[in-house]
C-alpha cells in the first residue's frame, strides 16, 4: 500500500469513528453475518462484520456485532485503486 494512500493511516483495532473523522465517510458500506453468530450459547465478538468501499482506494473490513454490543473495530485493511466503490 503506497504511505500517500488514505488508507496507510488505518489500523487495527482502530473505531468506525476514529476512521471516519481520519479519513471521511465511505462510499458504500455492507454488513453481513458470520458464522459465529449460528454457535448456539456464543457471546464473543465478530458475529458480524462491516466493509466498507471506498471509490479508488480500497476497503476497511470491521468486526462488529457482539451479544453485549462490543464496539467495531477495524480487521483488515485492502488497498485496491481498482475499488468501484459500491457493494455488489
């Protein structure tokens, strides 16, 4: 991922918020289930997740949804200037 890239400032562990106010709001986002939220009696985290796209840039994968409401976190970061920038 090249440092002048917005995304070079993401890191784990960091908030949506922390995210947003760095780097702005993202084109599209997605939330979707894992399979951790189908393990009957489970109460950790990452039961859900959320991606977000940024146009021309790349996406930002969150782990959220916890039984406890857990705060989203970043997971992973993808560097991708090929990014449309919405969900598909």
């Amino acid at each position: 991922m090249p440092r002048d890239s917005p995304l070079a400032k993401v890191q784990v562990g960091m908030g949506m918020k922390e995210v947003t106010d760095l780097i702005g709001p993202p084109t599209d986002s997605n939330r979707y289930i894992t399979g951790k939220a189908f393990i009957p009696y489970y109460f950790g985290d990452d039961r859900a997740r959320v991606e977000w796209h940024y146009k021309g840039i790349g996406r930002i994968t969150f782990s959220a949804g916890g039984a406890f409401g857990q705060r989203a976190s970043v997971q992973w970061v993808e560097y991708d200037p090929n990014e449309i920038g919405y969900v598909r």
